[in-house]
C-alpha cells in the first residue's frame, strides 16, 4: 500500500495546490484541508466538523480534485482531534524513505514536506513528532534540518535586535549630548546679552 502523504503530494502537483508555507495568496489551503482529511480517512477519526464554524458547512465537503478550503489542522476546535491528526500524520512520515523524501520534494516547487510540518509542529505537538519521527529516520532528519535552520533564524533575530538595540541606544545618547551642546550654547548667548 502506498504511503497517503505521497499520494497527497502527488495529487497536488496533479491538480496544480499551492505547497508554499505562509503562502500569502491563498495560504496553501487545498493541500492543507486534503492533509486533514486524508488523515482523518486513514487514522478513522471521528473529527468533529460541525463545531469549527456553523455558518460554513458547505467548506466541509469536496472532491479530491478540488478539496474542502476547510477544515485546516489550525480550525479543528478540539485538541484531541488535531492531535489525532498529527499521530496519523506522523506514523505516514516515519515510513518514508530517503528516496521518497527526495522525489516528493523534487515534484513540487514548494518543499511540501516544510509545510506538513509546519503544519503539524507547535509547543504542545513538538514532543510527541520527536518519539514518533526519530532523528535517526529520513523524515526525522528532515525535521532536524528544519529546527536547526530554525534555530538559525533565532539566533540571527536575537544578534540583529541587539545590535539595533545597541544603535539606537547609541543614537539616544548622540541626541542627548546634542540637546545638552545646544542648552550650554544657549546660556553662553543669554550670558552675552543682546546684539547690538
């Protein structure tokens, strides 16, 4: 049996979904609500639909050619349910080989495999993606990769904020003997006296 997530990127290159993680333009949501639904197929789960937003039931049916816009995993309103989902998720991931992480990234344009995890990685899921997606397989290394040019990005925020910290304390301080010069220079004219 074929691994469902390769399926799914192989459906989305297919039919032409946008992969981008933070895509600004339509937010990558046909991959997204295809992601929650196939994992809602092969887990069984039970999601409970009907309580992300009444007004929008029609979001919630589709074909796999142009799937629902909604549910994404960030709308499921029960923590059980979206943890559900990144169990499911995460026994897919943990299958795949080196080779199929290859291909599935060289089929699309946008690394689909950042955005399931970016999708399915938060503070409450991060411990239970570890155990499930160890470091020593394929996907588990992909998600180290992920996390250490994260840790990057930090790093590289945290550097750039204090020296702009640094700069404009700096400026602060230039101001400052500024407006200090300015006032002495003021009191030695008022000492002067007027022109004459």
């Amino acid at each position: 049996m074929q691994n469902w997530i390769k399926t799914l990127v192989e459906d989305a290159r297919r039919n032409n979904w946008c992969t981008k993680t933070y895509c600004t333009t339509c937010g990558a949501n046909f991959f997204r609500t295809a992601l929650v639904l196939r994992s809602r197929d092969a887990g069984n789960i039970g999601l409970r639909l009907e309580k992300i937003d009444e007004h929008n039931k029609h979001y919630y049916t589709g074909s796999d050619e142009r799937p629902a816009s909604k549910p994404r995993l960030c709308d499921l309103p029960f923590k059980e349910d979206f943890r559900a989902c990144v169990r499911i998720i995460c026994r897919e991931l943990s299958k795949l080989s080196q080779i199929d992480i290859v291909e599935i990234e060289d089929e699309m344009s946008w690394p689909p495999l950042r955005l399931i995890f970016c999708e399915i990685y938060n503070d409450d899921t991060k411990d239970l993606i570890r155990r499930m997606v160890p470091y020593d397989k394929p996907a588990g290394k992909y998600l180290a990769s992920i996390e250490e040019h994260q840790r990057k990005v930090i790093a590289n925020r945290q550097k750039a904020f204090e020296e702009s910290e640094a700069q404009f304390i700096a400026a602060k301080k230039r101001r400052k003997m500024r407006a200090k010069a300015h006032l002495k220079r003021i009191e030695y004219y008022k000492k002067l006296g007027p022109r004459k």
